[in-house]
C-alpha cells in the first residue's frame, strides 16, 4: 500500500502509515514543514 500525503493546513502533511496488524490497517503521521526541515510527528 503506497499512500500520498495529504495537506491538510499550509506546512502540515497527514500520512496514513500502514501496519501489518489484523484490524488495523494505518496509523496517522503528520510531516511538519519549518525553517530548519521536516518535522515528523507520531500521534500514538
């Protein structure tokens, strides 16, 4: 499973990471866009 992320506010990117877990399909991660890079955050 290949998903694109999603921009969902200007700088802020939702990727649906998938897992291999029965009854879980993804997981939300978010990529932050800032002066120093990227920023990847794990809500969980």
């Amino acid at each position: 499973m290949t998903e694109t992320p999603i921009e969902v506010a200007e700088g802020v990117h939702l990727i649906r990471l998938p897992v291999p877990l029965h009854g879980l399909t993804s997981v939300n991660v978010y990529a932050i866009e800032g002066d120093d890079g990227i920023t990847m955050i794990d809500g969980g």
